[in-house]
C-alpha cells in the first residue's frame, strides 16, 4: 500500500493517515495481524503520522555529525509516544569512531538498543539499479547477511 502526492502537494501527515488506514483495513480483510509502516526521515507531521499507534519503531540512522541532534529529536517523539524502540545504524562503517561513539550516545541517553549495524557496500547501488532487494541480488555479501539478521532481530522482536 502507498500514497502518491502531486507534483507541488504538501506533504502533510494526512496522506500518510489515510494510507495507514488503508493498509490497517486491507490487512483486516485479509486477517493479517502485521502492517509495517515505512515513515519519513525527520520529525515534521509525516513522521509523527507514521508512527502513531505503533506497537514498535526501529529508527534508521547513519554515522554523521549531523545525526545526533537529528536522532535525539526523533528518539524524543518515540518516547513521548511511548514506542519501544531500536535503531539500526546505517553504513555504520563510513566512520567506525563515531558510530561508536552515537552508540554510546544512545545507549547513555536513551537506552535504546542498536538492533544491527548494516555496513556499506558495493552490491546495494548495483541492487537498487537492478530493482532487485540485495539479499536476492548479492545474498552472500555483508549486507545481506546484516539484512537477514535484522530480519531475524525484528521478527524477535514482534
């Protein structure tokens, strides 16, 4: 299920709502108990619609100075919704120190786990070219491997 906005549409949280509800409605009909919902980076309406009523968010970040602020604003909605949540570090190898050190960051502040760290790698542009998931694509290289662990940490998890 997604929603398409016209070119110069605000990006508000209503569509993001209504395709929730779609979704919800369609899972429903088809007796899923499951709706996984992929939100938008940052904090503005579209992502506070996308994680309301959640059961559970697993926030993407990556290894820049600019994260940190970023997250902390993100981790402080999550908690004031009172979402559980874990974080996967994105190409957390593009700067190991401090990867290291926002997961410390967020251990100390938030107590939040990083669920995985999904290292860079060359297979995952070629993938996304072939519009093929890399796990298909490359099902041997780290990142896959990665991928699949996070599939088996967030299946756990739920």
């Amino acid at each position: 299920m997604s929603g398409e906005l016209e070119i110069g549409e605000s990006s508000s949280g209503h569509i993001v709502t209504a395709v929730k509800a779609r979704g919800r409605a369609l899972a429903e009909d088809i007796g899923c108990e499951l709706v996984l919902v992929d939100g938008p980076p940052g904090i503005g309406c579209p992502v506070i619609a996308s994680v309301a009523g959640a059961d559970y968010a697993l926030a993407v970040t990556e290894p820049t100075p600019a994260v940190m602020n970023s997250l902390d604003r993100m981790l402080t909605v999550l908690s004031r919704f009172n979402i559980p949540t874990s974080i996967v570090m994105n190409r957390f190898d593009l700067n190991r120190e401090y990867a290291d050190k926002v997961q410390d960051h967020i251990r100390a502040k938030w107590a939040v786990r990083v669920a995985q760290r999904i290292p860079s790698d060359e297979n995952l542009p070629i993938s996304l070219s072939k519009r093929t998931p890399v796990v298909e694509y490359a099902p041997d290289c780290e990142a896959s491997r990665s991928l699949l662990a996070l599939s088996d940490l967030i299946k756990d998890m739920i």
